[in-house]
C-alpha cells in the first residue's frame, strides 16, 4: 500500500511550465481518478473537458486572465494542458463534486511527477460567450452545465516550490 500522504504533502502548485505536451496515458490517469472522485448520491454528473490543443488552451487562458483583471495574462501559466470541471447546473451538489474532482486530479498529477495548479473562475470562463463556443465545439451545452474550475498541467519548469508552513489551531476535537 503506497503512502498517499507523501503524496498529499508533496503536491504543490505549479505557475512555470515546460513547452512539452504531456503523454496522453498520463493525462488518461489524471482523468481517471477525477472520476473516481466521491460525488454527492455518487450521481457522477460532474465533467470533465480534456484540452490539449494548444491554441485552445491559451484562448482560455487569455480570457481567465482577462476575468481576473489582467487583460493579455494566461492564467495558465503556459501548461500544456487543462482539466476545465463542470456539473450540471441543476445538480444540488455541483460544486462540491466539481470540488472533489479537482482534488483527485491535481493530487493524481502529482503521484505522476507532473507539476498541476487550481485555477479558479472556471463558472464566469464559461459563461463568456468563446468560453460557450468551446464548450459547443466539445458537445457540452453551455446553458445546461457550470463551470466549477481547472486544472492545469504539465512538466513543471524549474525547482518544486516549497510547502507554506500550516497554520495552527485548525484541528478541534470532542
Ligand atoms: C479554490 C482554489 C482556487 C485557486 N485558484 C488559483 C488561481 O486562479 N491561480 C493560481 O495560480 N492558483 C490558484 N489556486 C492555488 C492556490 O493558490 C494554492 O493551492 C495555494 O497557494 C497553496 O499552494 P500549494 O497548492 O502549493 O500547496 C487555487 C486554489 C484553490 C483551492
């Protein structure tokens, strides 16, 4: 039984990455465990959209960046790759299992060696009339699903970062 905890304590977000593509089997086991992540009654209704396509990866990126005020930034760092979740809007657990999802993903990417990052604004991204075209383009009917966050990945470029030391007194007990 491998220690998941290594795992855990040794993920860390990545914001510099190599231009290299990364392997399709990989990013398959990234998705897997997204899919095995726990969602609410197990409805599994929470998606998935797999982008590799470079030019699609920075438009996406240019209009994150341009909904957290930094017009002309690619909130994803140049990855190579992103994982956008989305949930049907009308599921009553839609972004908790969003939320699972990702977990398992940037935690999955790390077991693997690759660096990832939670990228937020995954909702308004989506609710930008490029960001409905591609989800259309993929098949996936933007008034009927919504965008919970991404995940990006790729090999990181350069040295891992360190962990921030965790904050006291977040444990009680009974
Ligand atoms: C809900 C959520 C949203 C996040 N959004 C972003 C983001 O938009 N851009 C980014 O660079 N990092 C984002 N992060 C990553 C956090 O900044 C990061 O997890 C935190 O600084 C701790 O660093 P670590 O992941 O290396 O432990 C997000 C993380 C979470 C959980």
């Amino acid at each position: 039984m491998c220690d998941i905890l290594n795992v855990l304590m040794g993920r860390r977000s990545v914001r510099k990455y190599r231009k290299d593509p990364v392997p399709e089997e990989l990013l398959e086991k990234i998705l897997e465990a997204g899919l095995y992540a726990p969602t609410g009654m197990n409805r599994q209704q929470t998606i998935i959209l797999k982008i590799t396509d470079p030019d699609t990866v920075r438009s996406l990126g240019f209009i994150n960046g341009r909904l957290m005020g930094s017009e002309g930034m690619d909130a994803f760092y140049g990855a190579p790759a992103v994982l956008a979740v989305l949930s049907p809007k009308d599921d009553p657990t839609a972004v908790e299992d969003g939320c699972s999802v990702i977990a398992n993903m940037l935690n999955e990417a790390a077991s693997l060696g690759l660096g990832s990052c939670w990228i937020h604004r995954g909702k308004k991204q989506f609710e930008t009339p490029e960001g409905q075209e591609i989800l259309r383009r993929a098949g996936i009917d933007p008034d009927a699903y919504l965008g919970i966050d991404n995940v990006i990945v790729g090999y990181a470029d350069g040295p891992q970062p360190e962990a921030a030391p965790r904050k006291e007194g977040r444990i009680f007990s009974l």
